[in-house]
C-alpha cells in the first residue's frame, strides 16, 4: 500500500474528497467515480503542470470539474437532471430523519443550474476558500459569491424556511456511515 | 452533536460588522458539509487503488 510516490500518496489521500465532489456535481455515484478515475489519470499524466506547494486540493478539483464539462458536452442529452432522478439515487437508506434531510439536499441541489451548484458546494463544503473557488471555477471571487447567493435563495426555496425550525438530528452520521455506505461500494463504475 | 455547527462559509471573507450577502445559513451549510461528508466517509472502491498502482508500476518500469 505505501505507496513511494509521494505525489500519488497524496491523490490517494485526497480520493474521498474527489468523489464527494465529482457526486455533488453530477449527482450520479458511479458517473462521479468515472470522473474520478478520470481526473486521476489526466493528474498523473499532467503532473509536471503541478507546482509543488500549491494548493492540490483545488488542482484535482479543475480537472475534475473540466472533465465533467467536456463529458457533459459530449452527452448534452443528458446535460440536466430537472427531476434529480439520479440525485435519488443518493438515498441510500431512508431509515431515519438524517437520510432523508440528506436525500431532499442532494434532490435539490441537483435542481440548482451547475454554476451555482459547483461555487455553492467548493465554499461550503469542501473548505476551499472564495478564491480558490474562483481559481477553480476560472471566474471572478465576486462571480462565486453572487453564484452562491442564488444558490442559497434556490435552496432556501426547494428545502423550506421550515428546514430552519426543523432540529438537526442527534445521531453522529460521522460514525453511522459504516451502516449507511454499503449501497455505494457495490455500484461498479463503467468500464472506459 | 454538530461539529460544524460553528463554521461559516463565509470564513474566507468575514466582513466585519456586515452580514455579506452570499452569506448562507447555517442549516443548509451545515446540510451541505454534512451530504459532502458523507461521501467522504466511504471506503473508497478497490478500482482506485488498482488504477494507482498501476500508475505506479509504470512509473517504476520506466
């Protein structure tokens, strides 16, 4: 497993947070792994463009994100998801109050136009910064922060205002996924 | 039980004094991290490490 490589090392740590990501995009677990492959792939084969000490994090994320671009103007039949069909698929097992806040988040995230969906999610959920969103995103900060505000005037109107009231579940989901997860690893991803 | 309760996505920018207006609420911030974490908890499938090694193979090889 060690791997000597150290630039490998690292993609490997950031494995889980590419997938994270590749899903909040397009909604799809195994679409969101090809694109992880992909994006594994085009890194290694681009490694040199790397400059040590910069921010690898966001890097993966650019050829990520370009990946699903070039993908989605390959299959613009695709292209949207208006009924987040595939975001259903997220919930996995809708046994408690937490999966389904959850299922209804991804549902309606998916239903967000992909310039907003991918700001909002960088900012507040990958922990990058409004300018390495930009950098990402290849926009102006100011462009990510008013994609992000529509995005949460979206959301804020598919969730609820209720969504504020409602108490955020107890339970630790950091600690329940080993029970919760188990319907992801069995998808394949496509063969390329 | 909610780590993240306390982080603000707008932490990279704090505009003093102001809320900023792409500010989002914590719910849905919180929501967000919480689906994004999710995902990250999840054994990564053995496919990702077959491909990695194989990288590193054919990094050794040549």
């Amino acid at each position: 497993m060690a791997g000597s490589d150290p630039f490998l090392d690292q993609i490997t740590a950031l494995l889980p947070a590419l997938r994270a990501f590749g899903r909040s995009l397009c909604g799809d677990p195994a679409r969101a792994d090809d694109l992880v492959q992909d994006t594994v792939l085009k890194a290694w084969t681009n490694r040199q463009q790397f400059q040590t000490g910069s921010n690898l994090k966001a890097w993966l994320f650019t050829i990520l994100r370009n990946c699903y671009y070039s993908e989605l103007r390959h299959r613009k039949f695709e292209v949207e998801d208006p009924d987040g069909i595939s975001a259903s698929q997220l919930a996995v097992s809708p046994d408690h109050d937490a999966k389904l806040q959850l299922r209804d988040m991804s549902r309606a995230l998916q239903q967000l136009p992909i310039d907003q969906r991918e700001a909002l999610v960088l900012v507040c959920a990958t922990g990058l910064s409004y300018e390495e969103a930009a950098a990402v995103c290849q926009v102006a900060v100011g462009t990510i922060k008013s994609r992000i505000a529509r995005a949460r005037d979206r959301l804020v109107e598919l969730l609820g205002d209720d969504a504020a009231q409602v108490v955020e579940p107890g339970s630790p989901l950091g600690q329940v996924d080993s029970t919760t997860t188990t319907g992801h690893t069995t998808r394949r991803t496509r063969a390329s | 039980m909610i780590m993240s309760d306390k982080i603000k996505p707008d932490q990279a920018n704090p505009a003093p004094g102001e809320a900023a207006p792409e500010q989002v609420p914590d719910w849905l911030g919180n929501r967000l991290r919480r689906m994004f974490n999710d995902v990250m908890q999840e054994p990564v499938p053995d496919e990702f490490k077959a491909l990695l090694k194989q990288l590193e193979d054919k990094e050794r090889g040549s």
